[in-house]
C-alpha cells in the first residue's frame, strides 16, 4: 500500500485505516502481533511517531492491545469493532451523501432504490 500524502487524509489515520483493512481481510488475525511503530515507519517511509499515533488510535479503539515489552496485539473482537464502526459511521456518512445528491438532482426515492439494486446486481455479475 501506499499512503496518499497529498491529500486530506492524515498520515496516521491511513495507517489505522490500512491495518483495518488488513485485519478485516484477514490478512492479520486475532491475537497476532501487530507490526510495531518502527515497522511501519520503515514500510511507509514515515515518522515512527506518525506510525505510533496510528497504532494508538486502534489501542484507543480496543482494537489493538498492548502486552508489556511484547508489542501491540490484534484483540479478539477487533474484526466485530471495526465492522460496527464502520457500519455506525463511514457506511452512514456515504449514505447521507448519496441521499443528499439524489434529492439535489431531484430523483425519487423509488429511482435511487432501483438504481442501487442495479449495481448491487451487476457487482455480482
């Protein structure tokens, strides 16, 4: 992965948002040792403190846990967390946005529900 650095987004917050997504995926499991600050800085060409304000975001979360003098740790709910997270506030955000351009472009309720069962259909293919 590569961290966008000309945009918005902090630093930080695409290192929590990419061990997310390596946790959801499966690529990391439950109670596996995460990669540590130094890592991460080496991985992404960063700061390790920009890397350790990530990694404290998700220990913030219970999402990671620390074991003193072992590292930080994928807790065993973390797949749930990050699922209800993102459900509560991404997946909602998107919504209220995509509500709010439909009503600017004047669709009906109806049209916006047939356009999405369209995608969700042809996703499947």
């Amino acid at each position: 992965m590569k961290l966008n650095t000309d945009g918005m987004k902090p630093l930080y917050v695409q290192i929590s948002e990419w061990l997310e997504t390596e946790i959801l995926s499966g690529n990391i499991q439950k109670e596996e040792k995460i990669y540590s600050q130094y890592q991460l800085a080496e991985m992404f060409n960063i700061n390790p403190a920009t890397a350790a304000k990530g990694l404290n975001i998700l220990a913030d979360e219970g999402i990671l846990y620390k074991k003193r003098g072992l590292g930080m740790f994928v807790s065993p709910r973390a797949k749930e967390k990050i699922l209800k997270r993102r459900k509560n506030d991404t997946l909602k955000q998107l919504v209220w946005e995509l509500v709010t351009e439909a009503e600017h472009l004047g669709l009906e309720e109806e049209e916006l529900m047939e356009m999405i069962r369209e995608v969700k259909e042809k996703g499947r293919g």
